[in-house]
C-alpha cells in the first residue's frame, strides 16, 4: 500500500488564552496560554490538534508522489502512520477509498490556491446569531470601545497642489445611485412581483449574450464585470412571497432564464431559514427574497490555477453583481441588501453545495420597504 499526505495543509502554532486560576490567586498573573499545535486541512473541514512529532512527521511525507507505506513505517513507526491516516492528513490509495481521500480528490480537481481554500474553508460560519451570540454593536457602542473611527476621507499631498475638480454632472445613473440604500425594514405582508423579480434576476444574473471564444469555450456577456469574463457566481434563490412561485429553493438558470425548483418549503419553513441564512439577522428575514451568490470555482480556477488572485476575484465579482442587483432593485421603486455574515454551512446543506466547488460569497435579497423604520438605514432623503 501507498500513502501521501493531503494535498493542502497549514499548521498553526495556536495560542488559546484563559484565566489561569492558580496564578490569580496566588497574584501573579490573571491570564494564562497553553500553546498547541492546529492542523488546518481543508479537505477535512475541520481543525485537528496534532502533537510535535506529528507535526514533524507530516514534514517527511510528500504530498505529490506516493510512498510506499512500508518505507515511511521504517522511517516515523507504524504508529505513527497510523494515527496520521486516521485523523485524514496522510492518505493511501487502498482499494476501499476513505472519505478523506475523495475529500483532497475534490480539493486537488479545484485548483485551489492552498492559502485560498484554507481561508475560505475555515470562514464559514454554522449555527451563528450575529444578533445575539456575537452581538451586533451599533456606532454609539463601537465609539465608547474603540474610540473614534478612522476619519471617512483622508488627504495625500501636498494639499496646495490638489486640483479641484469641477462638480459632477448629472447623469441618467444618478436616479439609480441617489435613491439606492440598505433597506432594512422590509413589509413582512409585501410581495415580490414575479415580473420584478424575473428582470432582478436576468439582469444581474442572466446571459446578457453568449460567444464562443474559441472551440469548446463559450462565455456569457453579463451586465456586471467579471474576472476572465467567466461568470463563475451561480445565483440559488430563496422564494418567499412571490406570486406565481411556490414557497422554496431555487437554482436560476443564467441561459434559460428559468427558477429550477430544488426543495419545496411552507411559508414558516422558509422565513425560519431565512433567518438561519443571514445569522439571525432578523431585518433581512422579511424580505420576500434571498439570492445566495455562490462561485463554482472550478469556472474561474480553469483559468487561473493555483492563482494568487483567483479566490480575490471571486469576491469581488460577487461584490459586483450585488451593486447591480441593488441598482434594479432600486429601479423597481424598493431597497437591497447584501451581507457577508451569513451561516454558510446552511446555505450549503440547504442548497445541496459542497463547499470545495461551490463557494457560497454573499446574500442579497430585496423586497418592499415598511412603514416606519425600525432598524437603523442610511437613506438619502435623511
Ligand atoms: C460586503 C458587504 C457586507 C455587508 N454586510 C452587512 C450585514 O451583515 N448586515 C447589514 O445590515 N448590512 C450589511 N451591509 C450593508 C452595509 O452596512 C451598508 O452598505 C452600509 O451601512 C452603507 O449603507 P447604504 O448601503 O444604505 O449606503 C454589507 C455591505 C457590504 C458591501
């Protein structure tokens, strides 16, 4: 039998810090840190505590070629090998497969960047309440913690020498850009005309045109930029209130213009994830509906392997579509929203995306604006 090592591993020495009881009280201290060491291995989806000599011993195995089992058991001891194979960071090629092994086939068919997958695979959040369990603090809050912000506008130069501009003209985008907020008090009775929805979604989502830009590679032109123009950002809906459109999940089909129906859900089992989606966000719930932005990154990693800047692009590509999204939104006479701090590992369980292949990046969704205004939005009326 053979083994490698996984093909993707960052070891963390990790502080973890805590009141040391024995010093308090004997008054030489309060706080205390253990060191350990963290294997970060992202076809696990899970940090593993790993001992010196696992750490040493994971350095003498290659994660390309395939050794005999036999010669590293001479060289670190069975037991060692043993306990790296079960905890998934080494791998051999038995003929039962592991589901470790199939786990770093997938990561190593993405062409992850290593730093990339490992930040994007230990971000995601499950089971988060921003609202409660992280606390969302508000302005006054954050000024009496941290003190004042950095100013909002800096200046560089010699500021004799600054060339003042002359005032921007109006323009037809302006309608669109001084109307457009972060709507945070949705109606929770409003609908979401299908008619608006279906121009939300072609227009941020949707094939705009299609070429061929050379055999076997056809490319979308969208209404948004696009890193490599290859559109890897899929759009999974969460309907609640639209009619004609039965509660659920959806995937929307950028060419053929389509809702693909995923799972169906009754009124409550949908606001109830919802509200998982956004961490417990509870002034996005009520929007009639969610887009999830999620990259299939095998799209954009065809192009740019093992890249540097490929998982930056995936970022800003949802960053894009989320302004378009908001500019129609706003079209339609309602606000948007988008926010990153979303529970990740729902979306995708709900979804059905692994997160090796399917990035889940954002949530943006829209829908009428309520009365009042109960949870603070930055209008441009105010
Ligand atoms: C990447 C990103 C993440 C955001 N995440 C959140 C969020 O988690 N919760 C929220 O209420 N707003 C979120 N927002 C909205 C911002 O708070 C909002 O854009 C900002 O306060 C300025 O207000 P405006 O959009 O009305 O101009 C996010 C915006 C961006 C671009």
């Amino acid at each position: 039998m053979k083994i490698r090592r996984c093909a993707v591993l960052f070891i963390e020495p990790r502080e973890d810090l805590g009141i040391d009881w024995a010093a308090l009280f004997s008054g030489t201290g309060a706080l205390g840190a253990a060191l350990r060491w963290v294997a970060l291995a992202p076809h696990l989806d899970r940090e593993t505590t790993i001992d010196a000599a696992q750490v040493a011993a994971l350095g003498a195995i290659g994660q390309t070629a395939w050794t005999e089992r036999l010669d590293a058991e001479r060289q670190l001891g069975a037991a060692m090998v043993d306990s790296l194979l079960a905890l998934g960071l080494l791998l051999d090629d038995g003929a039962s497969g592991s589901p470790a092994r199939e786990r770093d086939a997938l990561l190593r068919a993405q062409h992850w960047r290593p730093l990339s997958a490992a930040a994007h695979m230990f971000s995601r959040w499950d089971g988060m309440q921003v609202d409660k369990g992280m606390h969302f603090p508000s302005f006054e809050e954050l000024v009496q913690a941290y003190g004042a912000p950095p100013a909002p506008a800096i200046g560089r130069g010699d500021p004799e020498a600054a060339i003042k501009l002359p005032p921007p003209a109006s323009g037809p985008l302006d309608a669109q850009l001084m109307q457009r907020y972060t709507g945070r008090n949705y109606d929770p009775d409003a609908a979401l005309p299908l008619d608006v929805l279906a121009r939300l979604l072609q227009r941020t989502f949707g094939a705009q045109a299609e070429r061929m830009v050379a055999q076997e590679a056809l490319v979308f032109k969208k209404t948004s930029p696009s890193a490599g123009g290859l559109h890897p950002t899929e759009a999974y809906v969460l309907v609640q209130r639209v009619p004609g459109v039965a509660p659920g999940l959806y995937h929307y089909h950028a060419l053929h213009h389509a809702l693909e129906p995923l799972t169906m859900l009754d009124a409550a089992a949908a606001s109830e994830l919802a509200r998982q989606f956004v961490a417990d966000q509870h002034w996005f719930v009520d929007a009639p509906v969610m887009v999830v932005m999620a990259a299939r990154v095998a799209r954009n990693f065809w192009k740019y392997r093992n890249h540097g800047k490929a998982y930056r692009a995936l970022m800003l590509d949802a960053g894009h579509l989320s302004q378009t999204f908001y500019l129609l939104a706003t079209e339609a006479g309602m606000p948007g929203f988008v926010t990153a701090a979303i529970n990740e590992m729902v979306i995708e369980r709900a979804f059905g995306l692994d997160p090796l292949s399917d990035a889940v990046v954002a949530v943006c969704g829209c829908g009428v604006a309520a009365a009042g205004q109960t949870t603070l939005e930055l209008r441009f009326e105010e």
